[in-house]
C-alpha cells in the first residue's frame, strides 16, 4: 500500500486525482488543506485528514513523516515561501518524492504568438512567484517532478502528451482531469520523470491561445 499526502486536497486536479487513487483501493492518503469541507465528499476508510496550512512547518513535517509521496497542489501569491516549506518539512521528515503542480511559462518556454499571449496574461506576479517556487524545488535535494500544465479545462477527457524542460512547450490546453491522470501515473511509479520538470498540453491544440478566448 501507498502512502500519499497531499497538499492543497481541496484544488480541482488534486479532487480528481484523488478519486482515482481510491478507485484502485491500494492506497492510503493523508489530505492536507485548511477547508476540510472541500474534502468531506471523500470520507473513505483509506482517507485522513490533516487541518493546517502549508506554511505551518511543524504541522506539515508531521504530517508528510512516513509518506512515500507527496503531491503538492498548491498556489497564492505566497508560492515561494510555501516551497520552501515544503522543501524543509520534507527534507526534515526523511521524505524525498514530491510531484509539485506549476504552471506553463515559468522558464520562458512558451514559444511564438502563445508565449507572448501567456506572458501578457500571467506577468505581473504570478509567473515570476511560480518560477521563482520551481526555483527552490529544483534546487533541493529532493526527488521532484515539476508539473507544468497548459491552461487547463473541465473536458471529461485523458488526452495529453508532455515535454521536458529545455523545449519548447507545445500546445495551449489541457484538461484538469488530464493532469490528474498524469499525477496517478507518476505516484504509480516513482522513479518516473524523476528530478524533471515535464510540461504537459493536449495534443493538436497549438495556436496564439487557448480556443475559449
């Protein structure tokens, strides 16, 4: 059996990856988030809950000790000092696999008439605290996945493909339920795409931005 913690439970990728790691009945998880009533639809004997926020470093060492993987599905303008906590609860706890949710972009990575699209929407503090976040993970010791999604839909769709940091990014959409398959596939298997920072999009959607704009 797995054990999982994640942080940020209450997120609509971090839900939905949640209900497929139940489905399979072969892990436990730890849900860490300061709304647990964002969660109480996932009561389930192989579910605990943990009140607090990522900023509490007693609280999260806690939490993350024993865990084989935490999956980080965090965001706010405080994306920063929230990696570094976690990095140090982690590092503190004995803990190393983490697979951390970012954003497109952070690298400068986005190429053509899209990229400068996503610049014009996102500059201004929130590429810069996103990258600044990846920034502090990358630079632990930490066996990390970076995932960097297109942006995201609700399609009731698995449709993805992924790049690697130091190409460029393809496509401009991505289902959320998309990323949360991919967040399943990389708990199932924990060496994959280890210390990486992967971009993920649905393929055929390139264009100067996203279709619903």
């Amino acid at each position: 059996m797995t054990k999982i913690a994640v942080l940020g439970a209450g997120g609509q990728i971090a839900k939905l990856a949640i209900r497929q790691l139940l489905g399979s009945g072969m892990d436990e998880l730890t849900l860490y988030l300061r709304h647990p009533k964002k969660v109480s639809d996932l009561a389930n004997e192989q579910v605990s809950v943990t009140v607090g926020d990522v900023l509490d470093e007693s609280l999260l060492t806690q939490t993350v000790r024993g865990q084989d993987v935490v999956y980080a599905n965090l965001g706010g303008s405080d994306i920063e000092a929230q990696a570094r906590t976690v990095v140090s609860a982690l590092d503190a706890a004995g803990v190393t696999r983490l697979i951390w949710i970012s954003t497109l972009g952070i690298y400068d990575e986005v190429p053509g008439a899209f990229g400068a699209w996503n610049h014009s929407m996102l500059n201004g503090g929130y590429l810069e605290t996103y990258a600044a976040a990846a920034a502090v993970i990358e630079a632990s010791d930490l066996d990390y996945t970076i995932v960097r999604p297109a942006w995201l839909t609700n399609k009731d769709e698995v449709d993805y493909e992924l790049t690697q940091k130091g190409e460029p990014f393809k496509g401009t959409e991505v289902s959320r339920k998309s990323v949360a398959d991919l967040v399943v596939q990389l708990v199932r298997d924990p060496t994959r795409e280890m210390r990486a920072s992967i971009g993920v999009n649905k393929p055929g959607t390139n264009g100067p931005k996203p279709s619903w704009y």
